[in-house]
C-alpha cells in the first residue's frame, strides 16, 4: 500500500492559469503601482511603455516588431489580430485542443470566411506539412493548454511567405523558444507562464503584419477596440503605452514585478530551463508509473508549461469511461482536501485527467514534492474502486 507523503509542496499552486506568483511573491510588490492615476499621466504612460520594453528585452522580440497592451486578454489579442488582419488570402486554422477550435468558431462562423481546417484530437498535432505556408494565411496556438501538446519549432513554416502567421502563444510564451522570423503575429497574456493579474493581452506585430494593417480594410464592421489603423496608417501609440482604452495599473505593476524577477533569475534561457527542468520532474515521473500517461503521444510535442496526464491503468480503464473520469476527479479532490495540489484536474473539455503546470513561476522542489501525493491519491481511488467491488 502506498504510504501518505510526509512533505507537501510548500506553495500547491499548480493552476493553468492564472498560474503560480513567482517566488517570493507579496502584494508588496504592488506598493509602486500607479493607482488613482490616470493611464494617460506621464507617470501611467511610463509605465505602460515600461511593461511593452521590458517584454522585448525578455522575450528578445525583433527591434522591428511591435508590442501593444490590449484589451480583454488573451482572446482579445487574437480576435484583433483576426478581425483586423484577416481576408484577402485563403486562411488555414489548425487546432488540436479547446482554444485552437475557438479560433475555428471564429474564422467559420463568425468571420465566415471558409477557412482550410486542421483539426485532430486530444494529444496529436495536425500534419503541419499539409499547411500551406508560403500562399496562405494560417492561425494556430504554439501551445495547446489544454492538451499538452506544443509544436516542436517552427520548421513547418515558409520563410519566404507571402502569406501570415497568427500565432496564439499564451501558454508558450516566456517558456518555449519562439521562432519570431516565421511568426507575424504572437499573442500572450499576463497571468499565464508569469504568473501576472489577469487583464490584459500583448500583441506583437511584425513588419509585414502591420503593411497588411496599413493595406487592407475588413469586410466586416471593427469596433473600437480593435481598432489599430487610423486613415490607412497604424496608430502607432498603441506600441508605446498609449493604450486603446482604460489599463489596470494594479496589473500593469504586477506584470512589470514578474518581468523584473525574470530579469534578476537570468532572463529567457532562465524561464525557458525552469520550465524544463519542472516539465522533466512530471514527464520522469510519468515513465516510471504505469498507471498514468501523458495526454500528448509524440515526445516532440510533450508542453513544459501545462503537462496534461490520462489514467493508464488497465483495471481502471477496463471499468470504462464513467469510472475513468471518477477517479481522476477523485484524485484531483483529494489533493485538493489535502491542500497538496490546487487547480489540477483535466480542462473541461479535454479528456478526464490531470492537468499539472509546470512554467517557470513553479519550483521544481514543489512538483518533487507534488508526485508521492499523485501516487497515494491514485491509490486512494483504487482502495474505493476495490472496496466496491
Ligand atoms: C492557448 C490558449 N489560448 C487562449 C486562452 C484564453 O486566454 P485568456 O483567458 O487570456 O483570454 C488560453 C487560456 O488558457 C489558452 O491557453
């Protein structure tokens, strides 16, 4: 029988997002915030343009790229780049997970504009090769967050294209390497990888997104906050702080807080070997155990930020899908009763399982600490099943 762990892992934030503060985190990092300020003050604008800097410092973005704040997160940051960017080409949307099919829903439906899908299920990537990069526009998700499945680089993608790359990177962003010279457009927010306040989303442009920006006007009606063009020409401002509408400088502050650590800890190459190095202690621990697997087949593909588990173990799966999904529940309560994991169940739209983040903002010494408890907790479950039996 599996013995209860006696350690626990000091901080149990193992959420998807809004992830883990870094370490060391208080609200007293918030103490300089520009609160009761207007955005606009010299003070607000300052730091606005001071969160777009140090993005690209961090993130090493091309001096010829743009960084704008946007609004509504994430999502807004990929529905502008949308509504705005696409049309004049045939577009290619490839999704493998939950937040790549919305960019379907919206490019089918929404937009309409018929766009080549490639979809497949739960833990495989597309044929990337079947994409026509060089003639077509094409939108994807660098990271699935909810499978767990990334693309291993940026191979697939023509250099010489004459088409763009919208590429949703909220989740892979300051964790994997992004190959900027075949991407144009790169969206993220701030509460995943770096642990930021939810708010707002970045959007980073190419120089070949904005000429697109500058030359072509949508079929379809832009409201104002999406708006980046003005008579034909980018609205510059937008990439030095001058944001389209009203910030939070609450969030602002936080996320120039957790850029400054990434900065102190040693920049990218440091986030980016946390993320491994905390991936690794998942994925070891997932090849010495029989009865969890990864979600993602290809090793290639197997995410350093949300790694994304299914139960393996054969008398569980031959009770069938109900009981499947009862046991990773089971489990996933259970470290939450007894404060060792919060937020780790499968996303609700993936397959039943376990969903454990791993970028940067969390300690290895944590996930070492996490994965006695996975063991017992599974092994609490089987206790059940065996008694019920
Ligand atoms: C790949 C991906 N795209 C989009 C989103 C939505 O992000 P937001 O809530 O920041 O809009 C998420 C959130 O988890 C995500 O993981």
């Amino acid at each position: 029988m599996t013995s209860r762990p006696a350690a626990r892992p000091r901080v149990p934030n193992f959420s998807s997002g809004p992830c883990a503060k870094r370490p060391g985190w208080t609200p007293a990092a918030l103490a300089d915030a520009a609160l009761g300020r207007s955005h606009r003050s010299p003070l607000g604008k300052a730091k606005l343009k001071q969160a777009i800097d140090l993005t690209r410092e961090v993130l090493r973005v091309p001096a010829d790229y743009r960084i704008g704040i946007v609004p509504a997160s994430d999502t807004g940051a990929v529905e502008m780049a949308m509504w705005t960017l696409l049309g004049p080409k045939t577009v290619e949307v490839a999704a493998w997970e939950a937040f790549g099919s919305e960019w379907v829903t919206d490019a089918l439906k929404q937009l309409k504009i018929s766009p080549r899908i490639h979809q497949t299920p739960y833990g495989v990537l597309p044929d990337l090769s079947a994409i026509d990069t060089k003639h077509n526009d094409v939108v994807f998700t660098w990271n699935g967050t909810a499978a767990g499945v990334k693309v291993p680089n940026g191979d697939w993608i023509a250099a010489d294209r004459e088409g763009l790359t919208i590429c949703d990177a909220t989740s892979a962003a300051f964790a994997q390497p992004m190959d900027w010279d075949k991407l144009d457009v790169v969206t993220f927010s701030w509460q995943k990888v770096m642990g930021g306040e939810a708010a707002h989303g970045m959007l980073v442009l190419s120089p070949r997104a904005v000429a697109r920006l500058e030359s072509h006007v949508p079929a379809w009606p832009l409201p104002k906050v999406f708006r980046l063009t003005k008579g034909g020409k980018l609205i510059e401002g937008i990439f030095s702080g001058d944001t389209i509408n009203t910030p939070s400088m609450l969030a602002v502050e936080d996320y120039l807080d957790t850029l400054r650590w990434a900065g102190q800890i040693g920049g990218l190459d440091a986030l980016h070997a946390r993320a491994d190095a905390n991936a690794s202690v998942i994925h070891d621990w997932v090849a010495r155990t029989p009865w969890i697997a990864n979600l993602a087949v290809d090793p290639a593909t197997w995410s350093n930020t949300g790694v994304c588990l299914v139960i393996a173990d054969a008398d569980v799966l031959a009770k069938g899908d109900a009981v499947v999904a009862r046991v990773a529940k089971g489990i996933v309560e259970t470290l939450e009763r007894e404060g060792v994991a919060l937020d780790v169940g499968a996303y609700r739209d993936a397959p039943a399982g376990l969903r454990i983040w791993c970028g940067g903002t969390v300690e290895r010494a944590d996930l070492e600490a996490l994965v006695p408890w996975l063991d017992w907790a599974f092994a609490q479950e089987k206790a059940k099943l065996a008694q019920a039996a």
